[in-house]
C-alpha cells in the first residue's frame, strides 16, 4: 500500500497507542547509510519516558510534515521530557521537541531482506555504538579532504 504522509500520520496515531506495531516503507536520505530510502521499518508506541539516546522516532513538524531521525539528546525538566532529534546524513539537528510529539520508535529494520532489531539485545548496542561514532564521520571527511 502507498500512503501520502497524512495517511501514514493518522495511521500511526490510531494504531501505536494501541501497543500494537506499524511497518511502512522510509523515504529520503537523512538517515542514510543507516536506514536507506526503500527499506521497511517496524514502529512501536513508546511512553515519554521509555525513549532513549539512539533511539530512532517518528514525529511531524508543525506543518504535519514526517520525520524519522534519531534522538541526540533527552533532557528532563519541570515541563517535561524533550529530545533533540537529527538525521543521521544531517549536519544539524532538528532542535529540540516535546517527547509527548514523538508518534513511536523504530524497533526493527529490513535490510536485504533480513529484518534486524534495534530496540533490544545486540541490535540496541549497535545502534548506540553507530549513534556515537556520528560525530567522528563529519572529522574524517574534513580531515581526508585536506589530505586529498
């Protein structure tokens, strides 16, 4: 099924509170190599406080336009919970959100026709080692630049 982002956005609002998973297919590069356009992602609703660095979440602008980026940073305060979010090909973040805006997080991605988990075990270990190793790739590039 192809859905327009309005679609996909009042499907995930109906279906992830209800603890059940959503499986669409992401569009864009701005997690590339991580996730690639083309690939299907399984999503699940995730409380406010469940959400984690690393962790990669679906959420709309103001506009209603969809995202699917990766949490850089979660700070707690006397408002709530917020993260700041940004793709992985991205060389700024999206500022900072209310957790509460985030529709659910990404638990698995198909990739060759293998489906491999994120949100737990092994999987969430090497998302967490790739989302630190982010910064280092923007260094290596400039530094093979000026080598070049």
């Amino acid at each position: 099924m192809n859905c327009k982002t309005e679609d996909l956005l009042k499907l995930s609002e109906d279906i992830l509170p209800t603890g059940r998973t959503l499986r669409f297919i992401a569009r864009g590069g701005s997690m590339y190599p991580f996730i690639r356009g083309g690939e299907a992602v399984h999503l699940a609703g995730a409380a406010s406080s469940e959400l984690r660095y690393a962790d990669i979440v679906l959420f709309s602008d103001p506009s209603g336009k969809l995202f699917l980026h990766r949490i850089v940073k979660k700070i707690e305060r006397s408002g709530g919970i917020f993260i700041t979010t940004k793709g992985d090909s991205s060389s700024h973040s999206d500022g900072e959100i209310a957790a509460r805006n985030a529709l659910g997080k990404v638990t698995a991605i198909e990739k060759f026709g293998v489906t491999v988990s994120i949100g737990k075990g092994f999987g969430r270990y090497v998302n967490i080692t790739y989302a630190a190793l982010l910064p280092l790739s923007g260094c290596l590039c400039r530094a093979l630049m000026t080598i070049l």
